[in-house]
C-alpha cells in the first residue's frame, strides 16, 4: 500500500495533475463569488507578508465590508479573544492593538471563509465542516499555548486550512463530492485516491493550491501536506510542529465525528499512541485544551449568531470534552458531568441569546445610521482612546489611529486622513487614513505652512474647525488650493488642526464626493472635537 505521503508525492509530480488543478480553479472563478472569496483572502495575506506598514492597511481592508467590522469587533470583545483586558473594543485599530495583528487577521480570515461558504441549498452540511474545521483551529490554538510554541495563530490557521481542498470541494463541486463519499463508502477507498480518481486531483493538492494561489506563506501551505501513516517522531523544527498540530487536530476531529459512545477511550487512546511523542502532551493537558476549545467554538458561534443547537458535530465534541482523561493516559479523573454541563450552558445561551446586527446596503456599504447610533459609535471610539491613553505601551500611532478610524465609522467619511509636519520643511505631509484608495490620497497631502493663506493654512494659523460644504462655491472658491484641485476629487470636506502648545503639529481631514454631503449635528460635532481634542493630549504625552 502506498501511504498518503507518497502518493502525494507522486501526484504532485505530474503535469495532468497542474493542468486538471487549473480547470478546476476556472471552473470554481466561472459563475460563483470564488473570485471575491479569493480578493479578500489574498488581500489579507498580502498585508501580512508585507512589512508591517501592514497595521493601518489591515484595518482599512476590513473596514471595507461592514458585516465583517461588526463580526471581528463582537469576538474581539468575547472572553476567548479578549483576555488581555483593557475595557472594551469598538475599533479594528484597537482591536490589532489588543489582540494582535496575527490574532486579528486569524479571525478576519476564519469569518470571511465563514460568510462564503454559506447560504447554499447544501447549507448545514458545510456549515458542520466549518465547525468542525473552526474547532481543529481552535484545538491547534490551545495545544500551541500549552506547548510554548511562539505563533498560536499561525497554528489556528495551518489546522483550519488542512482540509481546505475537501471544504471547497463540498461548496462548488457538490456533486463530485458526493460521489467521492460513495466511493469511500462502497469500495472501501481512501479519501486522497477517491478524490484523484472523480476529480482529477486529491483533495489535499486542491486545497494546496488554492492557498498557494490566495498568497498563503508557504510554511502555513506545507503544514497542510497529510502526515504518514504510523507513530509520528517528535517535531524538530517549526514546520513540523505546525503540520502535526494540523494533522492531530483534524485526525481528532474525524475521530470524534465516527466514533459510537462506548468506543471513545479507545479511539482516543489510539490517536494519543500515534500522536503522542510528536505532542509530549499529557492526558490531562488534552482534556483540558478539547473543553477550552468547546467553549470557546460556542463563544464564536454566540458573537457571530451561528446556531449550534442542531450541529451533530457539535454535540459529540461537547460528549468528549465533558469527559475525564482516558485511564490509560492519566490516572487523573475529573468530574465529566460537571465539565459537560457547563459547556451545554454555553451552547444554550448561542440560540438564546441571538440578536440581529444592522444589514449592510447591497453594496456591502455601511447603512445609514440615526443620530443616536452615530453617537454611540464617536462615543465608543473615545472610549476605546481614553482606555488606551493610560496604557504606557500603546503608541501614540496607535492612538491616532484609533481616532482617525472612530470619526471615519461613525460618520461615514469616504476618507478620513492624517496629515503631519514636517519641520524640516515647514510642510504638512499625510500619514495615515482610512477610505478607498486612501493611499493615493495620502501622497497628494504634501503642502507649505507658508504662502497665501487657504483654508488649511487659515485652520491652522487660527486653530479653527472648518467645514467646507462645496468647494466651487464662490465664496470659497478662491480660498481651495491648487494641489488639492488637482489631485483630489472630493467636493466636500472638513478639517480639525491639532494644535499643541500653541503651535500647529498636524490636520485631519475627512471628507465625501459629492457638495453638501457633509452635514454635522451640535452633538456629533462636540464628540469629533473631543477626538481631536484626544489627539492633542496623546502627541503632547509622546513629547
């Protein structure tokens, strides 16, 4: 018999198999939302790779889609996530900041797979391979910590990403899936040769291909090859571990999903024989890392309204982690029903305490908001600044960030930038923002404190808040400079100098395309004030 490894191995070596990988890819792009599955994804991966300018960039991308901002926020404040403390989180930048930028792209990347792979006639049957593959992250995750290894996240992904191939085969070739399962089933094969055999290609090289080809690294696409069959040595090298905390969290999975009550020691002693010394994990670390993970699966489902009542999957794992360590592990016996109940009382409150979010327009754009809503959000932004005001080792970027990206949401500003001087130059030059295109933007920030007094000049030198509701209007219209008509479409816009000490340090402005889409009610001009006002005190600290 040849195992997994080798017949990988050979597979992967042949040009049919590249060419049948990429008919498969054109037909996944023809007619579905592949492509905008593969944009967002790759988008994520392309920040991470880069060099870490990446914090900014990461949460203008998921500020972009507003289903996925309220998602990440809501598990950014759930105990799993937020453990650190620090009060609550109601901005991504603040989230990065708490949380991590891995942390963070771990979770945008789990729901973005999440919200595509749904809402199909075969729903409930990828939503329990989600789940399951969400709980083998999350199993990676935990291990991880308990083993020390420097990148939890980058464990939860390998483990979510090992059975990628069989997740999209199940999405967009349904039929070809079903007929692997009766294959398996009838002719006893397994799933790398019957996935070959009906699809041209194995479930696994499908899966390494389309994550090579969403720009995944390639130490999180090797981690996802299957592990040979038999004991597995102890790891030696990042790699390794990676790919047997993938390979024993997904192995734990299926174990848990085919195996009869009765037969759990058993089964679980086997996967602990195979997997042990690679793990040097003791019986009762398991336990305890498999209970952890359940509750923190129902903590996901709960911020995200995914109902776990009816998930078969869901209800054995809840069985295993409620159990004590097998006797053959660990001497050590808990109390299984007390463990089980608490986790039943957590799967409960997802179904019963579900709530519905605002729905993005049609576009994906954020809604409209009430005054109120608006106020809460400005209100929540100040919050989330003062909270990190009094913490010495968040930096004042970080912090304006923050700001920029609390007036940028709760407003609904098309762009909100960051301009900065530079004394070297006497110029104002942009730094960082949020918006479309925010980058090009940013570049054509990049005017003297000095010449004939514009608006920028005159809310500086003055220290004055001015809105400017169309800029070809005659009033106003002398007074807009020429590097802003040329290089900037907006019509609109309003601008808050920071002044420190008496002395002008930067300018945010914020601005929409169209004339007199910018209207600013007494109490949501008092909260941007308060922001900026914030803005002072954190460059003022930082001196």
């Amino acid at each position: 018999m040849m195992n997994n490894e080798a017949y990988a191995r050979q597979e992967s070596g042949g040009e049919a198999r590249e060419g049948t990988l990429d008919g498969l890819l054109r037909r996944m792009q023809t007619g579905s939302d592949f492509p905008a599955l593969s944009e967002a994804i790759g988008a994520i991966n392309r920040i991470a790779s880069s060099d870490r300018e990446g914090v900014n960039e990461l949460s203008n991308n998921i500020l972009k889609d507003f289903a996925l901002t309220n998602k990440l926020l809501k598990l950014a404040n759930v105990a799993f996530y937020n453990q650190v403390g620090g009060g609550s989180i109601s901005t991504i930048s603040r989230a990065v900041v708490i949380l991590g930028f891995d942390a963070v792209r771990s979770i945008a990347l789990s729901l973005i797979l999440l919200d595509n792979l749904e809402n199909k006639a075969h729903a409930q049957q990828l939503k329990e391979e989600f789940i399951k593959v969400l709980y083998a992250g999350m199993l990676a995750r935990e291990m991880a910590g308990e083993m020390q290894l420097k990148d939890v996240e980058e464990a939860f992904i390998g483990a979510m990403l090992h059975n990628l191939g069989r997740m999209l085969a199940m999405f967009y070739f349904p039929a070809e899936t079903a007929a692997i399962g009766l294959l398996v089933e009838t002719e006893g094969l397994g799933d790398a040769k019957a996935s070959t055999q009906v699809l041209g290609v194995s479930f696994e090289n499908l899966g390494i291909g389309i994550a090579r080809s969403w720009g995944f690294p390639d130490q999180l696409v090797q981690s996802m090859k299957k592990l040979p069959d038999g004991k597995v040595r102890k790891s030696m090298n990042n790699l390794d571990r990676l790919r047997v905390l993938a390979g024993f969290s997904n192995a734990l999975c299926e174990v848990i999903l085919d195996t009869p009550d009765a037969d759990r020691a058993k089964a679980l002693g086997r996967l602990t024989a195979r997997f042990g010394d690679g793990l040097s994990m003791t019986g009762k670390q398991l336990a305890g890392v498999m209970e952890k993970s359940m509750q923190d699966i129902a903590q996901f489902a709960l911020a995200v309204n995914v109902n776990l009542k009816h998930s078969a999957f869901v209800q054995q794992a809840s069985k295993w982690a409620g159990m004590a360590p097998p006797p053959a592990l660990d001497a050590n016996t808990g109390s299984p029903q007390d463990g089980a109940a608490a986790l039943q009382a957590v799967l409960d409150a997802s179904v019963l305490h579900e709530h519905a979010d605002a729905e993005p327009g049609a576009d994906g754009s954020k809604p409209p908001r009430s005054s109120g809503e608006i106020q809460a959000v400005l209100s929540s932004g100040l919050q989330d600044v003062g909270n990190s005001l009094i913490d010495d080792a968040i930096s004042v970027n970080d912090i304006l960030r923050m700001i920029l990206e609390a007036m940028y949401t709760g407003m609904g500003f098309a762009h909100v930038v960051l301009c900065i001087k530079d004394g070297r130059h006497n110029s104002l030059c942009g730094k960082f923002g949020f918006g479309d295109g925010v980058q090009a933007l940013i570049k054509a920030f990049d005017f003297p404190l000095s010449g004939q007094p514009d608006v920028f000049l005159v809310a500086l030198q003055n220290n004055a808040d001015i809105l400017i509701t169309d800029i070809d209007d005659p009033k106003i219209a002398t007074r807009i400079p020429v590097w802003y008509r040329r290089q900037v479409a907006a019509r609109t816009f309003v601008l808050f100098p920071i002044i420190v000490r008496g002395k002008p340090i930067g300018l945010i402005y914020a601005d929409r395309p169209h004339a007199g889409d910018i209207t600013i009610p007494e109490k949501e001009l008092s909260l941007l004030k308060s922001l900026r006002n914030q803005a002072v005190l954190a460059i003022r600290q930082s001196l």
